[in-house]
C-alpha cells in the first residue's frame, strides 16, 4: 500500500498547449494503465487476511481515490472533446454568435472556466492531489458539461430548422452548413455543389 501511495505521487496529468492559448489532456494511456493495474491491487488487497482496522481504512481511503480520478479524468474528456468542437464554432469569425447570442455568451463563460481549470491543471499536474484535493473538479467539469450539452441542442435545434427551411441542406454536413450560415456569402459557391449537381456559382 505504502508503494501504490508513492507511485501516485509520482503520477501527473499529461497536457499540452493547444491554439497557443490554451491547455488540453494530450494523453491518459500510462494513467489509465496506473488505475487498472491498482485497482486490481486493491482488490487483492480486500480479500487478504489483513483487510481489517486501520489497514482497511487505508485500502478503502485509496480505492475511493482512484475511482474519483478515474471519474474526474473521464469528465474532463468528455468537457474537452465538447469544448474543442463548440470553440471552433462559437470562438470562430462568423455570424453564429448573433444567430444564437444566448449560447454564445454561455459559451464564453464555458470557455473561460475551461480555459482556467485546464491553465490550473497545467501548473499543478499531480493527479492524486489535481482530482481529490479541494478544487472538486469533477463538480467543476460535470457543470461544464451540462452548459455545453444544452448549448448543442440548441446548436442542432438552430441546424435542423435551417434545413427544414430548405430541404437541400440535408446534403451538406453539419460543419458545411455551419460555415455557409455563419461565414461571409462570398464563401458559399465552394459548398453549391453539394446541394446542387448542376450550378458552380452564385450571382
């Protein structure tokens, strides 16, 4: 038990720069390896003689650990792989921002905690202390994550009833159709033909 908590202290959350200015989890491979070799200790450790007082505190004390990094690290992807898709729309030049000025302002406000949480993740990376300490990021993450799922409905509800308004949308993406809805007019001819077989420009 004595080896699992000093390996843990050893164990930092992998980042990497991303757009310059922001942080994001580069790789989990080697935590999730470290979480699935000591769960299994763990629960060796339970079925042992020993598993009893103060020992069983300990053991009971770090499998609680793990599972909570475990989820936390699981939140922060799912927010990350969310953010990365939505910033790209909301964080862009375009008209988006005015066609769904709610979202855009939650957006902004995602954006920044994101970009804080991950900035704070960055400077202290140790994972142990980063998922179980006093900064409740799986709270923090699982708020994110609520804001941003509610900003993708509204996204697809804004998405479906453009196409709805003109059936030929259907043939285009849903980035497509984000570019032609929110980026200068002059851009659309290069999206025409996938709408339309025959016309290659736009009067």
């Amino acid at each position: 038990l004595d080896e699992l908590k000093q390996r843990w202290l050893d164990i930092e959350l992998e980042l990497s720069i991303y757009k310059e200015v922001y942080y994001k989890i580069k790789s989990t491979e080697d935590l999730f390896s470290a979480l699935e070799d000591d769960s299994i200790s763990l629960s060796t450790m339970k079925v042992s003689k020993f598993y009893y007082g103060s020992i069983k505190s300990k053991i009971d004390e770090w499998d609680q650990k793990l599972s909570k990094i475990s989820e936390t690290v699981d939140m922060v992807l799912i927010v990350q792989r969310k953010w990365i898709y939505l910033e790209n729309i909301f964080m862009a030049a375009g008209d988006i921002s005015k066609q769904l000025p709610k979202e855009h302002l939650t957006f902004l406000s995602v954006n920044t905690e994101f970009k804080d949480m991950m900035g704070h993740a960055f400077s202290h990376p140790q994972v142990t202390k980063l998922c179980c300490g006093d900064l409740d990021l799986l709270r923090k993450a699982s708020q994110m994550d609520n804001n941003l799922e509610e900003i993708q409905k509204k996204l697809d509800f804004y998405i479906e009833t453009k196409r709805r308004a003109f059936p030929r949308f259907y043939f285009v993406s849903d980035d497509d159709l984000l570019e032609i809805l929110g980026k200068d007019p002059l851009q659309v001819p290069k999206y025409v033909k996938k709408c339309f077989k025959m016309p290659q420009t736009t009067n």
